[in-house]
C-alpha cells in the first residue's frame, strides 16, 4: 500500500506541473499575439532610391571610419609594461631555459 500513495504523490505533482505549463503556454501565445500585430502593421513609408544610396554612402563612410580606427590600433600596439620590466621577464625566460637544456644534458 505505500507504493500506492507514492504514485498518488507523483500523479499530483504532475497535474501540478502540467497546469504551470499550461499557464506558461497561455502567457507565450498572448506574447506572440501581441508580436505579431506590431510585425504585421507596415508603417506605410517607403524610402526612394536616391534616399537609399544616400543611407548606403553613410554607412559605408562609418565602416571606414571605424576600419581606419582598427587599423591604426593594430599599427600600434599600447604597451602594458616598462621596457626595464619587459627586460626582467626575458632575462628570467632565459635563466629557466637554461635550467632546461642543463638538466636535457645530463
């Protein structure tokens, strides 16, 4: 019998389960209702072609504008550290490859 009222508990939280997601379904209907009349509606405006290649010309100048930016960033890297402490680090990576070969010899 106690397996009996385990399954009863497992059937209930089931049907529990099952209104939340039907709950769920109702709220992502009404969402894509609501979705759907704001992308159905057109605004009715239309844009020429001269008005087109205008925007096109812009967004080509933008892209240059921020390619040429790029460019130069890559042309000149921004050091993070002084030349003395760049120094440090490689005598250091010297000392331990030297460490390496010495212990490869033996």
């Amino acid at each position: 019998m106690a397996n009996l009222g385990g399954l009863a508990s497992f059937v209930s939280e089931l049907r529990v389960e099952r209104t939340n997601l039907v709950d769920r379904l109702r709220h992502v209907d009404a969402a894509l209702s609501v979705l759907g009349k704001l992308n159905s509606g057109s605004s009715g405006h239309t844009v020429s072609a001269s008005a087109r290649r205008r925007m096109s010309l812009a967004q080509k100048a933008r892209w240059a504008k921020r390619a040429s930016k790029s460019q130069s960033a890559m042309m000149k890297p921004k050091r993070t550290m002084s030349a003395s402490a760049r120094r440090k680090i490689e005598a250091a990576q010297r000392a331990r490859w030297a460490r390496v070969k010495a212990l490869k010899k033996r």
